[in-house]
C-alpha cells in the first residue's frame, strides 16, 4: 500500500499529536487507576485508526456499531462508556460489550484482554485468531503470547508493543506510521 507525500505528512503529523498529547498526558502517572485507563481507553481509538480492517468484515457498515468487547477484570469503571457514547470509531457508534468467558465473545472489531485473561488466554486468541478482531492487552509480555497491540506500565509510562503476528495478519493491516512509536515482538515459541 503506497501513500502519497501529503498523505504520509497528514498521518504523521496526525500521530505525532496524538503521541505529544498521550506523552504530556502520561509523563507522571498517579497511583489514580483512572489516570492510566483514561489513557488507554483513548488509545483504543487511536489504535483503530491506524488499522484498516479487511473487506469481509463490516467495519464500512454505518448502521452497526463499532463493537470494543471487554474480557477479564478491569479497572476501566465507567470511563469506556463515558468517552465512547458521544464519540466515534471509524465513522461509527461505539458499542462497548462486557464479556465473563471465552464461549461469549462477539463479534467485535476490538478485544480488549485484561491481565486475570492470562491463565486461559491462548483459548481467548485461538477464538480470535482468524477474524478480523485487533486484540489489545495491559500487561507485559502479551504482546509476545500473539495478542495484537500490548499496552503495559514500565517507568511511569505507558508503553505500546505491537506483536509481528499483526503484520502478518490476513484479516487486519497496520499503518507503518504506528509501528515507528510501538517495539515490534516476536511471538515466543512454546
């Protein structure tokens, strides 16, 4: 996929804001817990904007929601809902769905995995595996267990891993752009 030089100015400009305003944001984080999931719940949007889903999923279709599913114990309260039921992820309303097991994960377009997912998290990502499904954790070293995007605590900041899988992935494609503010793991062999 070939971008013209505007196109790659916009964007990078576009995701220098967003990294300015997320560093500014997040130099010191507080021992708030929402302080931190404020900050990783506007990056689930951001996420979603420098990936293009494929053709077969219904990511085009305004009329349904952009679905974010929740697995596991999270610290998220009410944060997700409050940002999310005025504003938008790729031109559509945000659904944000709790999920209590594998068995009922939907049809979303973003998994967000907490970290008590760890024990069964291989079954979470064998039901995600070949859907076009951006899974995205909290915790170190998930990132190299095959989930998509890792977000994780590490000197006050949050940092962002992006697993190589996505790179590969048949189903999801990543903008360059996110892979130059992200470190690129390899999934660990078993």
């Amino acid at each position: 996929m070939k971008f013209s030089k505007r196109e790659v100015r916009m964007k990078s400009k576009i995701l220098l804001a967003c990294f300015l305003l997320f560093s500014l944001c997040g130099v010191t984080l507080t021992e708030d817990v929402a302080g931190p999931y404020l900050l990783k719940s506007i990056w689930l949007e951001k996420f979603a904007r420098f990936v293009t889903w494929s053709e077969g999923s219904d990511i085009k279709d305004k009329s349904k929601p952009f679905i974010i599913g929740i697995i596991g114990k999270h610290p998220f309260g009410q944060i997700l809902n409050n940002i999310y039921k005025q504003n938008k992820i790729k031109d559509k309303k945000v659904e944000i769905k709790y999920i209590s097991d594998v068995d009922k994960i939907p049809d979303c377009h973003l998994l967000y995995i907490s970290a008590s997912c760890k024990s069964y998290l291989a079954d979470v990502l064998a039901v995600t595996k070949d859907k076009p499904v951006l899974t995205v954790g909290d915790t170190e070293g998930f990132a190299e267990k095959g989930v998509l995007i890792n977000m994780y605590i590490d000197e006050n900041k949050i940092r962002i891993q992006i697993s190589a899988a996505i790179i590969r992935h048949r189903s999801l494609q990543i903008d360059p752009l996110l892979l130059e503010i992200a470190a690129v793991v390899k999934k660990k062999s078993k």
